[in-house]
C-alpha cells in the first residue's frame, strides 16, 4: 500500500489529495475541509514538504501548450552517460532508468519537431553504444502534466554533425570538468 510505504496517515493523504487536485487551496481553505486547524495543515504541509513527498513543480503545463513532447527509449551499453547528459541538454526534460527491452527513457520537449529529430539522431542514434531506439511523440494527455522548461534550447539550432553546438551545456559542462562522459 502506498501509504503505509510513505508513511502517511488518513490526514497526510486528505491534504496531498486536494493540493493535487486544487493546487490554488488556502491552508485555511484545506484546514476547513479536513476539519483540522490552520496551523495543523501548515505543519502537515511543510512535513511532507521537507520530506519530499509533497513537491511545488512549476513548469509548463502540456496539456494545454502547443509544443512537441517525445518519448524516446533508449537500449544504450552506457546508461549512466545519458542520465547525466540529461541534467545539462535543454531539451531533455527528464530521464529514466527503466527495465524491458530498453534501459533508458528520455523526454524531449521543443517548439520544432524536426530539432527534436535531430537533437536524437546526434545524442542516440548515431552513437556507436547505443543499439536500439525508439521515439514516440505525445499527442494528447489526459491530466495535467506540469514539466521545467529550459528556454535556452530556442537558443540552439542543432545540426547532426555538431549537436548542439558551442552553446551545448553538456559540451561546456565537460570543458570545465562537471560531467563524467563526452
């Protein structure tokens, strides 16, 4: 059960509930709802909060922006250098170690499709470690998916040869000794 391995009480789960599915709600507003104090919900609240079981995401919501999101998995002999690629590439969202036929999972996001093709045919497909790949793009959602979005990725214009170019983080992250893999 979800809540016994988090360690939550009928209480906990009341205020995670509504402050997923009303993120606007006052303390005042959930304290009423849960017939609890004002004070008893904060507490809860920065609890769970400094926990990290309850996290504030801002972001973009994709269900409701035109912009292109893609699923790409990934069977890659080294794993760990796309997980840490993925903390500096703007276009990566997140990234997943998954088990299955693929052992790594990648969200891409960007306003053109085609630098999302290119972005993957540089960092994925033409690398010698990486032996399949495969990439869906997202074309609805039915909830609300809230997800950081790196506004410098509109400052590159990715190419196959190069990535993404000088102004690549990952490139720049290596010249200065932050990352383990190039």
């Amino acid at each position: 059960m979800i809540s016994k391995k988090l360690k939550l009480d009928e209480i906990d789960k009341q205020i995670i509930a509504i402050v997923q599915n009303e993120p606007n709600s006052t303390h005042t507003e959930i304290a009423e709802r849960i017939n609890r104090s004002q004070p008893t919900v904060g507490h809860r609240i920065k609890k769970l909060e400094k926990s990290g079981i309850l996290q504030f995401q801002p972001g973009i919501n994709f269900r409701v922006v035109d912009l292109f999101l893609a699923i790409v998995e990934i069977n890659t002999k080294e794993p760990d250098r796309l997980m840490e690629m993925s903390h500096f590439c703007p276009f990566m969202v997140n990234a997943f170690r998954v088990s299955g036929n693929h052992n790594v999972c990648v969200m891409l996001t960007c306003s053109k499709i085609n630098k999302l093709d290119t972005i993957i045919n540089y960092h994925f497909r033409n690398r010698p470690e990486v032996q399949d790949v495969s990439m869906e793009i997202v074309i609805d959602i039915s909830k609300d998916l809230i997800l950081p979005i790196d506004f410098s990725s509109e400052d590159h214009e990715p190419n196959e040869e190069y990535g993404c170019g000088e102004k690549c983080k990952y490139l720049q992250a290596h010249k200065q000794g932050l990352t383990q893999y190039y």
